[in-house]
C-alpha cells in the first residue's frame, strides 16, 4: 500500500509543478516521471504476472464504500505494456514536440495530460470498486481527449476531438448501465459483485449484463460498428499521441471485455459465436477501408480497427473453448489475443512513429505525395518496413507468432461435428486469410508508394532523416518485435498465469505447456525465415562487394518514343490498388472526382477518389441529419424578438402554475363521478 500512497504523492507534486518549469524543463520532467511510475507498478506487476496476487483495500467515502485494489495475472500483462508503450511515446514525443515549443500553455497541459493517461490506465487495470473504476475511466478519457486536441486552432482537430469525447461518453453511458444493474441486485460496487450476480440469474441475463459492458468496452476499442471516432482522432493527433492510443488506449477496451469474462458466468457457446461474427466483420471491414486511404495516419487508423477485430477472433475463440470445456481453445484463443495485444501496440506505436518523422520532414500526410523516400529516410523505411511486415502476421516477426496461434486453435476447434461449430470456425478462417492478404495489399501499396520509386512531388525543403532522439525508441519496439518473432516460447511462457484465470473455469488442472510443440514450431519458423533474410543480405553483400570496382554506365532510360516526367509516369498509391477499389466499390462509399484527357498529347487530366465509412453515413450521419431537419422545424421560436422571449417565459411560469390547479379539477371530477 506504501507503494501506491507514494505514487500518488509524486504525481500530485509533479502535476502541481510542471505548469511552472521553463519549456525545456516540461518534457524532461515528464518523461522522467513517466519512467519513475513505469518502474514503480512494474515492481507490483511482476510478481502478479508470476502468480503473486496483491491486494490492498482503501476506505473510501460513504458513497462509495471499501475501494479494493487487485493486482492479478491479467492487470500485471496489461500494465507492463501500457508502461513500455507510455515509455516509447514519451521519449519520442520529447523531440517531436520541440517544433511546438513556442506554445508554452500548450505543452503544459499536454504533458499533464499525458502523465494522467498513464495514471488513469494504470487505474483501471487494479480497481475493482465500480464507482472509483469510472472516475478513473473518465480521467483516462478527458486526458486523452487533452492529447488529441493539441492543435485545437485548427477545424478538423477539434472536431475529430469532440466526436471522440462524445462516442467515448455514449460507451461510459453503457458502462454505468451495466454497475447500476449489478449494485441494484446486489447492493455492491465491488467487482465481486458482478459474479455474484450472474450465479444467482439465469444464462439469458448475465448475457445481457455482459452486453451492457461489451458494448461500453467496444466503443473504447473500436469494434465496428463503434468505430466511427477512431480514423479521425488518429490523424488528428500528434503522432506519438497516436501511437499512445492505438498501441494502449484502445487495449483498455479489450482488457475490459477480457475483465468482464472472467468474471461473468453465462452461456459461453453463444457469447463465444456472437464475439467471432463481430470480430471477423471489424477486422475485414477495417483493412478494407484502410487500403482506400490517402492520409497515412487515416490507413493506420483503420489498420487498428483490423487488428481489434483479429484480437477479438482470439478472445471469441477461447470463449467458445470455456462453453465447450475445451482448454486447447482456451490456451490458443486467449494466449493469441494476449500477445497480439502486446504485438499491435508495439509494431502500431513503431508505424505511427514512422508516419510522424516523414510528416515533421515533409508536412503532409498525403501517401500519393511521396516517393524515394528511403533514399534520405533509411532508419525510418527500414523501421516502417519492419513494423509492415509485421503487422501483415508474416515471420519472423511478433504478428506471425499471435495469428498462428489463433489459427491453430480455429483449426482445432474444427474437429467438433457441430454444423454451426464449422460454419463459424471456417467464416473465421476465411476473415483471418481475407484479413492478411488484404494487409499485405495494403502494406505494399503504403511502403513502395512512400519509400521506392522517384520523388512524386517536389517539398520546399528537402526530406531528411530524423534525429537520435526519435529513432531511439522506434529501435527499442523494432528489437521486442524481432526478440517476440524469434523467441516466442519464453514470450508464451509469461501468459501462464494470465491463462490460468480462464482455465479455472473449467476446472482445468493440467499444465499450460501443452501448447510446448506450437511455441516450438514457431520458433522453428522464426528462425527458418530469419536465416533466409540474413543468407539474402550476404548475398546482396556480397554482390555488392564485388560489383564495387567495376565501371557502371549511367545511361537514359528509353521512353518508348516520348520524353516525360519519370515521377508521373510511375504507378500512384490509388492507380496500384485500382482493381482492388473496383471489386470492393459496391460494398464501400466511394466518391470520385474525375477531369477527362483528351487528344493525342493530353495537356491536364485527373482522376480523384475519397473513400467515406459506409457505417458512419448509416448509422451517425443520416440519423444526425434527421435530427437536424426536425428540430430545424422549431428554428421559428429562435427569432431574435426579446418581446417573444418574455412571453415564453410568461408562458412557461402560467403553465407551472396552471398544472396543479388543472391536477386538482381532474381530481374532484373523478371524484365526483365516482360518487354518482
């Protein structure tokens, strides 16, 4: 407890003593104490993590009661990645915020915010009193909100902020829902509580207890159809903000669906089916939106959205394993969706720190801008090229280990002869196949469009390479992505007791190294490709070596009887994904914009197309617009008249009156006619 009571004490101290450090001052002190609380919960995480479960109880107010605080294998997991990814993203927003050192005010509050971030998130993973858990959860979301607006000056940032801060509120709307039913049946705020609750009701009822929260947590996390908010707060904020958000953030959500299942006995089958469909639709239909973007922060907003829906492939899978009694689906479903929480939030955090050193050099984000870039980039290309490949789930880098794992449980799964068993575990199959040849589409377009080819368009200042300060920690999430795709059976081992909170359920007593041949074929992958990539480099060294002394002629490209432009004579990131856009097209909202050529040598032509989320324009747009139309039909009582004014006011004090006097009438009539 001594251990809390101290963090609590600095960060009080520091938050009251940042607004007043010069600006050099502000990020160091930040940065340290992001450090300093990191390695404060680290030391209560670890041994949870190990099996050591904590607990300490405060007495908290009349209102709210004893605040349990519960460190166990689950909230140890979470937090040790919360704190390496708040690590990354402060290191590097340490120099990426020095182009915005002149805003003093700004940055203060910036880095107060991003210190309760930490804070908050950390909060929530060990609080168990409902009440307390949504304070923290509205601190966590006001702070983020902090972040993402930093350049409120400008339109589009502060509208991307308040539509997070809304939909975020409509998720916490849920949640509240969810404990007030809980207190109301059991008279507690504990997270106990909610067992409590879902043993003494009926299946049918803890399903739609556990709705309320799905629901609440989904928003979070950015499960189609609650994803709306996620592509514009993305862009819209600083790019180590983004990294913050999609690499934990949004993990918070999945942390409270996976708290949530511990804890709510249902029927498991159903939840487990309802979870996969979900799943499998977020993860298609995000990389499918995300292979049509021209904004790069905006493709790999969409990309987080895919990989929500691959973790919750895994979460659904082992949740089907609790209803079925099977712990291989357990240990492969959870134990993937485990480590593709750890995988995205570090190969995510590495792209979005990628996409913020080519925007401070070149200051769009506009992909169909770039070109060449590896020629004056190459940390940040080979580093974006890591992360790329990662992402895309291909060895031996840590995506591969967390889909493999899930896919082999999908596979195995497959041996029950249950027609909707198959049926839903072979759609599954099919998403996660669709999911990484799509990403791979996606990926190719992103990295050759940005870092290959010739220049597509000239910038004022030429493209330079970012400093050590930035790719510092871009370097440490490249060498935990390598170290997780190499080593993944020491990776797997630290989920033993995180997987023991699932097994429990069923009463499993067996040992987690079941899955010991899994972890070693992997390995064996990993270090397969590795060897590949290492024997294709000697070679490319070698050649190299060897080709260094002769005579190489540099001679004009033949241009097949005409002389052009080489930049514009290349393949576009929209012209490479075009048969792509035109299979997809009648499933997605597509707008163009298209000027004709004509003639022999045409002079100007151009042909432009602007993805919209179809979902957004169903379910926020039309409704929002309908909204508008019929309150647009009292706009009449809004006319400026102060003489109109007076009389609503006259109006509404005459009605307040009138109704009890027009209360008491109905009153005597009834009476009267009653007597009669």
């Amino acid at each position: 407890m001594a251990y809390i009571q101290t963090y609590i004490a600095i960060l009080a101290l520091s938050l009251l003593v940042i607004p007043f450090l010069k600006v050099k001052w502000k990020g160091i002190i930040t940065l340290s104490l992001v450090i300093f609380n990191a390695i404060l919960t680290g030391y209560l995480a670890l041994p949870a993590l190990l099996g050591e479960k904590l607990e300490f109880v405060f007495q908290g107010s009349i209102v709210t009661g004893e605040i349990p605080v519960r460190i166990d294998a689950l909230s140890a997991w979470f937090m040790l990645l919360i704190n390496f990814t708040m690590i990354t993203g402060a290191l590097y927003g340490l120099h990426y915020m020095k182009a915005y050192r002149k805003q003093t005010s700004n940055l203060t509050l910036h880095c107060l915010a991003y210190l309760l971030v930490q804070t908050s998130l950390t909060a929530i993973c060990v609080i168990q009193n409902s009440l307390v858990f949504l304070f923290a959860w509205e601190i966590m979301t006001i702070s983020s909100f902090v972040l993402v607006i930093f350049e409120y000056y400008k339109q589009n940032t502060l509208k991307a902020g308040i539509n997070f801060l809304i939909q975020s509120h409509a998720g916490v709307l849920f949640l509240t829902l969810g404990f007030i039913w809980v207190y109301y049946q059991t008279g507690s705020y504990d997270f106990s509580a909610i067992s409590q609750f879902s043993v003494n009701f009926p299946p049918v009822t803890s399903l739609a207890l556990f709705f309320f929260f799905f629901i609440g947590f989904a928003v979070k996390a950015g499960f189609v159809p609650f994803h709306t908010w996620l592509p514009y707060a993305h862009p819209a904020a600083p790019s180590h903000i983004s990294g913050v958000m999609s690499g934990v953030i949004i993990k918070i959500g999945i942390f409270g669906i996976l708290r949530m299942l511990q804890l709510i006995q249902t029927d498991y089958i159903v939840l487990g089916y309802i979870i996969l469909v979900f799943s499998v639709i977020s993860g298609i239909y995000g990389v499918m939106l995300a292979i049509l973007q021209h904004n790069l922060k905006k493709l790999l907003a969409y990309h987080s959205i895919e990989n929500i829906g691959i973790i919750g492939i895994g979460i659904g899978l082992g949740t089907l394993g609790l209803g079925q009694q099977n712990s291989t689906l357990i240990l492969l479903g959870f134990s993937g969706a485990l480590l593709h929480v750890l995988n995205h939030s570090l190969f995510k955090s590495l792209l979005f720190y990628s996409a913020g050193n080519v925007y401070q050099t070149t200051h769009t984000m506009n992909i169909e801008h770039f070109g060449g870039l590896v020629k004056q980039m190459p940390h940040t290309a080979i580093l974006f090229l890591i992360a790329a490949l990662a992402i895309c789930g291909l060895p031996p880098f840590n995506g591969f280990v967390s889909e493999f794992l899930i896919y082999s449980g999908l596979f195995d799964g497959m041996e029950s002869k249950e027609m909707l068993n198959l049926v839903v575990l072979l759609f599954s199959v099919f998403g996660m196949v669709l999911i990484g040849g799509l990403a791979l589409l996606c990926f190719t377009k992103a990295f050759g469009s940005m870092f290959l080819g010739n220049p597509r368009h000239h910038f004022q200042t030429e493209p330079k390479e970012s400093g050590n300060g930035k790719l510092v920690p871009m370097y440490m999430a490249a060498a935990f992505i390598v170290a997780i795709g190499l080593f993944p059976k020491f990776f797997f081992s630290l989920l033993s007791e995180p997987l023991k909170l699932y097994l429990n359920k069923i009463n499993y007593t067996g040992s987690v190294s079941t899955t010991v041949s899994i972890t070693e074929t992997m390995q064996t992958i990993g270090f397969s490709a590795a060897g590949f990539i290492v024997l294709g480099l000697l070679i490319f060294f070698i050649r190299r070596k060897i080709t260094a002394k002769m005579p190489s002629p540099v001679l004009t490209t033949w241009g097949c009887g005409y002389v052009g432009e080489t930049e514009k004579m290349q393949y576009t990131a929209s012209s490479f994904i075009r048969s792509y856009r035109k299979l997809a097209e009648p499933m997605l909202s597509i707008q163009k914009r298209k000027i004709e050529i004509d003639g022999v040598f045409p002079v100007y032509g151009r042909h432009e197309t602007h993805p919209y989320d179809k979902i957004e324009e169903w379910f926020i747009d039309k409704p929002w617009n309908l909204m508008k139309v019929f309150f647009g039909k009292f706009r009449f009582l809004q006319n400026g008249n102060p003489q109109f004014y007076v009389l609503y006011g006259a109006a509404f004090i005459a009605l307040i009156i009138a109704v009890p006097l027009i209360n008491d009438i109905i009153k005597k009539i009834i009476y009267f006619l009653n007597q009669i």
